[in-house]
C-alpha cells in the first residue's frame, strides 16, 4: 500500500465511498487547485467503454509505466533558446492537437480575440508555454504541471512537442557514452599513462568542447535560469535591429529598439538597450528580471528574454503597434471616453497584479503614459520595469534612491523616508486625471495661469461644478457625469500627500468599478505636488 501513488489512493477511497458514479463523473469527482485530480499530473481522465481511465497527452508518457494513475512526462526536453541560440521555436516544436480534452486550471495568460492559428503560434514562440487550451475565440496558455486534465465537449488542446528526433538530445546521449566508456576505462585501464590522457580527454569532452558547442554564455546564472527567459546573443539582436537602426523611444536607463527575427515567423520585438550599469547594479539587474520573467499577465508587457554578455545588456520585449499611451492621449483628435475608461481599469488591474497577485511584490516607480503601450486592439500593457524595485516577501516598505518623472514622483521620495506600492498609486492618480482631461500633468504655456498644475485645476473645477470643461465639453463624458465624477475623486484620493491616506490599488480598482463607494476627497492643500 505504502507504494501506491497519492492519485490512486484517492481513486480507491472514491470506489469505496462512491461506488454509484459513473466513469464521467469519476474524472469530475475531484477538481482542486492544489493536488493533480483524477488522475496524475499531465494526464487527463476519460471515459472508455464505461470505465474510468487515465491517458498521457501526446509526446507525454507515464512515469511509472506499470502505474496508470501515475503522472505523466514529457519525452523531450523543452528549452527557451534553440541548439545553436538562432533557431526560431518553430524549427524546433510544433503543435499535436487533443479534441476534447481541457486542464481547466492553472491558465498562466488569457488572450483574445484570437483564431486557433494565432493561438498555436504564441504558444510555439512562447518559453514557458506547454500547452495551450483554444475555444471560441479565447487562447489559455498554461505550463507545466498540468492538473485536473478531463474531458470537454468543444475545447481543444493545443500540445507543443518536439519535432522529430532531436539532435540536442542524440548529441547528449552520444556525449553521455563517451563519458560512460571513458569512466570504465580509467576504472579497469592499469597503466597509469593511459589513465592520465583518458583523464585529459574526459575533462575536455566535460568542460571544453560544451563550450565549444554552446559559445561562451552565461548559462550558470541560476537566478536567470530559472526565469525561463530566452538567451539572446548581442550579435543576434544586433542583427534582428539592423545595427540598432529604428529607435521606438527613450525609456528609463535605455533606448529601445525595433527589431524582427529574419527567421521562423518573423515577429516583431522591442530591444530594450540598457545603458552601462554600476558595479553595484550588477545583481539587482540580474534579480529584477529573473522576477519580471516569471510574471504574466495580460495588462503588462511581456518580457520575452534578455542578454547579459559582457557589458551588453539588453532586454527583448514583446512588440506593441500602437505604441505609447501618450501618442494618442495628448492629440487630436483626442480618443473617445469609451476607450478612456477601458484603458484607465486595464492599467489598473496590470498594477494590482504587480503589487498584490505577484510572489514578489513589484513596485513600477515610474507610472506614467510613456509606460503605458497600446496593442493592434489598444488593450492597455504596463511597460519599462527598468526602474522596478522588487520587495521581499515581509516587506512592505522599502529604501532607494529617488526614482520616477518629475510630475508622477510621490512626495514620499524627497523626505528620506521608506516607500511604499503606494507612490506607484500616486503616479497612477496624476495619470487617471491626464486620461479624464486628456492633457499632461503641467503645462506652463496656458491661457490661464491656474490651469498650469493638473491637480490645482482639477479640484478647482470640481468644486466649481466645471466639470464639462475638465473634459472640454467631451460629449461622452458629459452624458457619463456619474462616472466622471467618481473617478476624479478616486484620483484625488490617490494624490493625497500622506501615503497612509491613499487607498491601495486593489481598493482604487474596486471603487473605479462601482464595488466600493467613493467618499468625499480631502481639500487640495493635502495634495502631494511634485
């Protein structure tokens, strides 16, 4: 009994207690988030002639052969980067579909709306992608392990698998030989001259000829490993940017880049080019992205890979065709509140993520409509983490040195004083007023003097009941006032000087969507003017 697998001792203990269900409700008898479900982890349950049974999904298989609850295994060995570090994932993997199957927990990401094509190729040219589940018009992306695999009428599983026979691994096995006989050889060989060269050999085929293989990259980094990002030569970003040719935008420490890998689908990145780090930013750069690599979420832009050789350091983003939020904010004409509003609620949710849903707690530091990137369908993404600061987990508060743009920069940074999320809740009142106005936090050449300083005009006319010419007589606006007005009392909670007063993101997001009432903000002399 003592061998038997968790899956089967609670397979037992269902035949036991409930000998009336049938083989269908068996595989939907257990759905947890923590534990593998009817069946092992990877596998999936399935009716076959009235009875209960586990299968492997493809390019998977048992563990433990004789074990047919036991979990299940990929057959090959999944990596970001390819062989030779310029293959495109497409070269490598492809897609084996499964009707009818879903893991209904564990999605990673959610995107829509996307065709199973669209869906197939994310999955394929995403790291941490095992599988992706597709129906309607919505793509689950989901990694290993998987859990509470069953069958579903209509949805369909999208596995990425190795191609073929893959020469990484008959290389491994080749090596894996040559080491075994050389092993045996130094074990059983009685001259100690001959001992000596096997020796010499062993260490060449161990150390020299993998770097050989491999060039000589930092693959020993564990923090950076186990992030799951792709490795990226500066030679391949080089050439995927033209020589660094078209420049998107200067960000904090760095300009980004256009690039397009030349092979496989040709899709479209962003190369973000760090400028020279000191000394002591070596390890907090290496431990920022090792954290940002393992966050997804659907308002933050992907962080795809990075390179760290020599003094190079680059980060790869995904690439985002509408570009910046303040392109089409601070324009004409400007866009319609509809769109204000929807995008206002997605940087929203993409900040709650980071300070409350993440394993570490990411203070962004630099909020603001720059940082903000628009996708072909304008769905909002945080961008430019270059200036995050990650807390432990019994952390609340941190020191650092002073980071931001003047006019998004919390009090609390020029007091000496710990931060908190909560200037990043700062930043993001100042920015929700520039998406309510759809003007820039200070403006100096105005018609009117007081019209300068966002925030002093804002309570103003708020007081004054001038709310149409907040928006400039913004017809959609207008004929949403209730909302209008609680929303610029939520961003005036949110610029209160003292941070203790400002509500946290999640309860900002809360009262932007109607679940908690808005009370009355503090007069404007409490406001944190930077």
């Amino acid at each position: 009994m003592a061998s038997l697998s968790l899956s089967t001792l609670i397979l037992l203990c269902l035949l036991q207690w409930l000998p009336c269900l049938s083989a269908s409700d068996m595989c939907s008898a257990i759905l947890l988030d923590i534990g593998t479900g009817s069946c092992g982890f990877n596998s999936y349950c399935s009716n076959e002639n009235g009875r209960y049974n586990c299968s492997c999904p493809p390019g998977y298989v048992f563990v433990d052969p004789t074990d047919r609850y036991s979990d299940c295994r990929p057959t090959f060995q999944q990596r970001c980067e390819a062989n030779d570090g310029s293959r495109d994932p497409e070269e490598l993997y492809e897609i084996r579909e499964l009707s009818n199957v879903n893991w209904p927990l564990g999605d990673y990401e959610r995107l829509e709306p996307y065709n199973q094509t669209t869906c197939e190729k994310d999955c394929l040219q995403g790291c941490s992608c095992a599988v992706a589940i597709f129906g309607g018009e919505t793509c689950w992306k989901k990694r290993l392990p998987l859990s509470n695999g069953r069958f579903e009428l209509g949805a369909k599983a999208l596995f990425k698998v190795r191609k073929g026979d893959s020469p990484e691994f008959s290389a491994n096995s080749g090596s894996n030989k040559g080491i075994s006989t050389l092993l045996g050889a130094l074990l059983l060989g009685g001259s100690v001259f001959f001992n000596v060269l096997l020796l010499v050999a062993f260490c060449l085929i161990v150390f020299v000829l993998p770097k050989r293989k491999y060039g000589n990259y930092n693959f020993q980094d564990s923090t950076m490993a186990e992030s799951n990002l792709c490795f990226f030569t500066y030679n391949q970003l080089s050439e995927a940017t033209d020589g660094f040719k078209e420049e998107l935008g200067r960000g904090s420490f760095g300009i980004v880049y256009k690039g397009v890998f030349k092979t496989g689908s040709g899709n479209a990145i962003a190369v973000k080019k760090l400028d020279k780090l000191a000394q002591e930013r070596e390890r907090e750069f290496k431990t920022e992205v090792s954290a940002i690599g393992r966050i997804h979420h659907k308002n933050l832009v992907q962080l795809l890979g990075y390179c760290d050789e020599g003094t190079n350091r680059l980060l790869v983003y995904e690439f985002m065709s509408n570009g910046t939020l303040a392109t089409i904010l601070f324009a004409l004409p400007r866009p319609d509140w509809n769109l204000r509003v929807r995008i206002s609620l997605e940087i929203a949710k993409g900040l709650v993520y980071l300070h409350e849903e993440c394993n570490v707690p990411i203070i962004h530091c630099d909020i603001k409509p720059q940082n903000i990137l628009l996708d072909r369908y304008f769905n909002a993404k945080i961008s430019d983490f270059g200036l995050s600061k990650l807390l432990l987990s019994d952390q609340s508060r941190t020191r650092t040195m002073i980071r931001g743009t003047r006019g998004y920069v919390a009090p609390e940074w020029f007091k000496n004083v710990a931060v908190s999320t909560k200037v990043d809740v700062y930043s993001y009142g100042v920015m929700l007023l520039e998406i309510i106005c759809c003007r820039r936090s200070v403006e100096m050449e105005t018609e009117e003097e007081r019209r300068e300083i966002l925030i002093d005009w804002v309570y103003d006319c708020y007081v004054e009941g001038r709310l149409d010419v907040l928006v400039n007589e913004d017809e959609m606006a207008m004929a949403d006032k209730c909302r209008l007005q609680k929303w610029l009392m939520v961003a005036m909670w949110c610029i209160q000087e003292d941070p203790s007063e400002r509500p946290t993101m999640k309860m900002v997001l809360n009262m932007l969507e109607g679940y908690l009432e808005v009370p009355q903000p503090a007069c404007s002399s409490s406001f944190g003017l930077s």
